[in-house]
C-alpha cells in the first residue's frame, strides 16, 4: 500500500470519526461555559485526545488535504496548540472553551469536509 492509499484511508476513518469528536467538543464547550458536570473533565480528556489524533492525521496527510488548496493553516493550527497548552496551565475553564471553540471546532469541520472531499 502506498503513501496516498495509507493517508485515505486515515481519511476515511476520520470522515467516520469526525460528527462523534465535534458533538463531543460542542458538548466539553458547554459544560465548561455554564455548569461543569461531573464526568466533564473526563469528555475533555476524551476530546483532547481527539483532537489530538485529527491533528496526526493532518500532519501525516497535509500534503494531500492541501494538495489543490490551502485548506488548512499548518502554522495557524501549531498556533492554536500552543495556545490550548497555555490556557490549560491557567486552568481557566472560559478560556479553555473559547480557545476549543474558535481554533479547533473550525479546524474539526475544516478536517471532516476535506476529508470527505478528498475521499468521494
């Protein structure tokens, strides 16, 4: 199997994956704007590792998902990381939330179109 069969069908796991880690982030973003519930650090820990793996997948096929257009910012997304690692040291829950939503979840949509895209 060659490199671009591997990265589609890491694509294709992801296009199943995908609804299941952004309805997981939504929820985690809720939870830590309004009323932690008591398995919430539990989600997060579960869309972090999600999260996580979108951006292996990303890394080891960028090449292919930007192959036609830049659909997604290596940098801005190392920018996004750095900033997730920053406001998980200050342990600020509105923080936290908002740097899920406004980097990751466009990042999560971004990866699941691309993906179903690349894969049809």
């Amino acid at each position: 199997m060659g490199m671009r069969e591997l990265q589609k069908s890491a694509l294709t796991e992801l296009i199943d994956y995908s609804p299941k880690i952004i309805l997981g982030t939504k929820q985690v973003i809720d939870e830590l704007r309004v009323t932690k519930k008591q398995d919430t650090e539990e989600l997060f820990n579960l869309v972090i590792q999600g999260i996580n793996w979108e951006i292996e997948v990303f890394n080891n096929c960028e090449p292919l998902i930007n192959s036609t257009e830049k659909r997604i910012d290596k940098a801005k997304m190392a920018k996004a990381v750095v900033r997730l690692g920053k406001v998980l040291q200050e342990k600020d829950d509105i923080k936290i939330a908002a740097c899920l939503d406004v980097d990751f979840m466009p990042f999560l949509k971004e990866m699941e179109k691309s993906a179903i895209e690349i894969c049809q």
